[in-house]
C-alpha cells in the first residue's frame, strides 16, 4: 500500500491547442481533478491565435450532456452562451431512391425502442406489410409525435441535463469553446497565447515545449489539441495516421451558415442530414440560424460542383452566404497516447460528422484520461488501456458510418456504386450485414465499452433503410403478433401525450435561456 501512495502523481498537465477539444480538456480536467491552489494539478493551456477553430461538429450525441455537465457548467448557461438548440434525432432525407413525389424520409431517434418484456418490438415491426407501418421512430419514445410538432425535449421546470426523453445539442462550436475557455481559466487553467518553437524530449517522453516568445512550458503529461496539424504526435512522435479514406471516401466539405428567415421560425428539434450526388448536406438548427454544408468526396466530384449542389439546396436562404471549404483526412491513430503525449480530438482522428460522433470521441477520450492520467508510473498501462478503448470506438462508428452507405440503393452516380464495393466495406462490417439478412440483430450484441452505437441505432438505420430478414424467417421465432400491437398502440399513444405537456422548441429555449 505505501508504494501506491508513494507513486508520483501527474502535477503538470500542458495542453496545445484551443477550440472545442482543448477547452473542454482543460476545464473537464480541471473540474474533476482539483483547482491547482487546492491540490490539483496545474493545467497550462498553450495555442496560437493564428489558427482558426473549424466549427463543423455542431451536432451531438446523447453523452454529451454529461461531458458539459461534468465541467461544472449549468444547463441553462451552456444554452445561452453557445447558441444552443435540443436534438432529438437526425432524420435523413434521400437516402434511398423514391419517387420524386413521395421522397424517402427516416429517422434516427434517441432513446430506446418499445419492448414485450425482455423482448424487442423491432422484428414485429419488420413483419408487417409495407403498406401498414408506422414511421419506425413511432414505437418509441422520442416519437414523431413530439419531433413533427417541433416539441422541446424537456420541460422548463426539470432539472439540468434531464427530461422525459433522451435528447442532445445542437450548438455552436466557437462559441461553446469560448464558454469553456472561460469556465477553465475560472478554475485556475493557464492561457499562453503563442506557437510552439521547438520541443525538447527524452525518447517518447516530452519534457517541455518553448514558444516564439521564449516561454519554456515544463509538463507530465502533454494533450496534443493541435487539430490536424497534430504538432506532438505526429510531428515530433511521428505517430502515424491510418487513413480509411478507401473506406469513407468524403474528405472535403463547404460549410456555410445561414440565417432564419423570419426571426421567430420554428426551431427544428433533429438535425436534417440529405443525400446528394456526391455526398449528403448537413441542417443544423441552432437558435439564430442554421449551420449547413455539404460532405463531399474529392475523387467524385469538385469543390465547385458541391458548392453549387449545396446553393441550390439552400435556395433563397443563401443569399448574401460566405461558403468556406474545410480539407480532413478520414482515419485515426492505432496508439493516440504515446509516452507521456495524448492526442485529443482531430489530431488523434476524424471521421465524417454523419451521425455527430466527432465530440463524443473527444468527450470519452477526455473523460478516460482523466480517470489514467494520475499515476506517472502507469503511464504505459494506462495508455494501453486507453488506445485500446478509442481504436474501438473509432471502429465502431467506422462501422456504423459506412453502414448508411452500403444500405443505400441509389445508383445516380459513382459516389454511391463505389460505396457499395465489397473492396470498400470493413470486414466486421460485411460480418454483421451476412448474419443480419437471415436474422435479427441481438441487443447481446451491443452495449459494452467502447461501442458507441446499441441495437437501438442499428436496427432504426436498418429498418429506416429496408434491410431486415424476410418475414418469413422471422414468424417463427417472433409469433407474439397481436400482443405487440397492443403494446405499440400504447407506446404511440403515451408519446403523443407528450406533444401536450411539452413547450415548443423555440418557446422552451427562450424560457431556459431567459433563466440562465
């Protein structure tokens, strides 16, 4: 026992880089291990003023809550302070082919789906004839009902981070990075403004970086912020990247903010994600206006192309516009803690923002090294431990991304073909899809760290897209038919209630955002 007390403890944490991971690194950190005056470590946040923050990942998972929860900030000042709006799903338009007089339209929902007992609803759902299914998003909670009628996700009396449905953010990225920067320095995080020089290191073990200005910042343990530049661990560990852009093969996207029209439209609880040719446009409501773009794949088309493609879908809402376009490598590192340096954020990796997985990895990555960082001597096990967890999460949401593609059956252009390819799909993947055509997923397939994604996402992205066994091959082992009509009935019914104690989106924002 007097060993493990006499282990030295990580007492400097230094960061680089700023934007969303590097502040919400710094003040997480600082919330959960102690201010430096009251024993915790001291936290020093280095970035330079020149490089711009790149705002794309507006979008949000569920665990989100916990993460901005867990920096010490309130519900109500994160609203108010990021311009922020509630997301109960993302609903993808023009993913499958349809007529063009009746577009095919799903949704993925949060939260999970109806069940008989132990038994899930979602093979009675498959069984019925085309013609007599609900939307999917109905047999569960977080049901059309609410999303159709632009509902908030909570009442105004519930507490902080919690409601009747499950629910994440929409948000805008370099304001919430400001809120942060903020709530970090509030807990006596250190801001250098300024460049890194030069970094001194003994093998893989960083010592210190200097800046331009001759500052020398000493560290046990150094974050790497940097974005894609990725300064520590890759340009001076020379961590490689693994790049899967044979796999997602969207590397570019134009972004372009734009306003309401009318200041008091309605305010859109899901994010709208829509196929096009070469790739799809992300609708993100936040509550002043709307963050759009366009994810596109360089070897299929232009930046010009897709710019025009992304005009046309705005219409009118365009004009006066500023699109810019932002370069990514699609991919991550096998090992983003290396040494005594961990790579946070973009510069450990990045995969396309279909399903608003970009902070949810930076958020767990940032919880998990908050828990194995204390100990310097565990610093090797910990970082097994770790790069172990996130290559999991990464091949997780590779997974489920390219999934979305695979089950497409448009064929207007090579983009869409090509994503087909066997050669393209992911073996754990191709796994999956052959033992899902003749049977339903289990729910004892999913759940365990790090998967991101449950039986819940799946089975709402397959079914939203036509993949599931024959009914035939499900009648036998689901044959409690008229009882799941009763019970998805009830689901529908209790949801719908819901529309009737639940504000409008808009009214609930301003309601919570008055109070902050």
């Amino acid at each position: 026992m007097s060993g493990v007390m006499s282990e030295p403890l990580t007492q400097r944490i230094v960061i680089l880089g700023g934007g969303t991971s590097g502040w919400l690194c710094a003040a997480y950190m600082a919330n959960n291990l102690g201010r430096h005056d009251q024993g915790g470590p001291h936290i020093t946040l280095v970035e330079s003023s020149d490089i711009p923050t790149i705002g794309v990942g507006e979008a949000t998972i569920p665990p989100i809550k916990s993460a901005i929860a867990g920096t010490g900030l309130g519900e109500r000042e994160f609203l108010k302070a990021a311009n922020a709006s509630f997301k109960l799903a993302i609903r993808f338009d023009g993913w499958m082919k349809a007529p063009a007089d009746s577009p095919h339209s799903f949704y993925h929902a949060f939260g999970p789906h109806g069940r008989m007992g132990k038994e899930p609803l979602a093979p009675y759902w498959a069984m019925l004839p085309k013609d007599e299914r609900p939307s999917f998003v109905d047999w569960s909670m977080n049901n059309a009902a609410v999303i159709h009628v632009l509902k908030g996700a909570k009442r105004p009396g519930d507490k902080d981070f919690t409601g009747p449905i499950d629910y994440a953010y929409h948000f805008d990225a370099g304001l919430l990075a400001q809120l942060l920067k903020e709530r970090a320095k509030s807990l006596g995080v250190d801001h250098v403004v300024d460049t890194v020089q030069s970094v001194r290191r003994d093998g893989e073990t960083i010592l210190s970086i200097t800046t331009d200005g001759g500052q020398v910042l000493e560290g046990d343990l150094f974050v790497d912020c940097s974005g894609f530049h990725a300064r520590l661990i890759e340009k001076e560990l020379e961590e490689p990247f693994r790049d899967l852009n044979d796999v997602l093969f969207c590397d570019r996207a134009i972004a372009c903010p734009v306003k309401y029209g009318d200041p008091d439209a309605p305010i859109l609880p899901y994010t709208k994600s829509t196929a096009r040719r070469n790739g799809w446009i992300w609708d993100v409501p936040l509550q002043d206006r709307r963050g759009t773009g366009i994810v596109f794949s360089s070897r299929h088309t232009d930046a010009e192309e897709a710019r025009a493609d992304l005009l046309e879908y705005l219409g009118e809402a365009a004009e006066g516009a500023t699109p810019r376009e932002l370069k990514f490598r699609v991919g991550y590192r096998d090992r983003s803690w290396r040494g005594n340096c961990v790579a946070i954020g973009l510069s450990g990796g990045f995969i396309e923002p279909l399903e608003s997985t970009g902070i949810y990895i930076t958020d767990i990555a940032i919880r998990w090294l908050t828990d194995f960082c204390l100990p310097k001597g565990q610093y090797a096990a910990a970082a097994e431990a770790f790069n172990a967890r996130i290559r999991g999460c990464y091949e997780d949401v590779i997974d489920f991304v390219k999934l979305h593609y695979v089950l497409s059956d448009r064929d207007d252009s090579d983009f869409w073909i090509e994503n087909r390819d066997p050669a393209s799909i992911p073996e754990s993947l191709q796994q999956k899809l052959d033992m899902w055509s003749l049977r339903m997923p289990s729910e004892y397939e999913f759940g365990h760290l790090p998967a991101v994604f449950s039986y819940s996402n799946y089975v709402q992205v397959m079914l939203g897209m036509g993949f599931h066994p024959p009914a035939e091959l499900l009648a036998g082992r689901f044959s409690r038919t008229e009882e799941a009509a009763r019970v998805s009935a009830e689901i529908q019914k209790v949801a719908k209630s819901g529309v009737s104690v639940l504000p409008g989106h808009r009214e609930l924002l301003e309601q919570l955002t008055a109070k902050a």
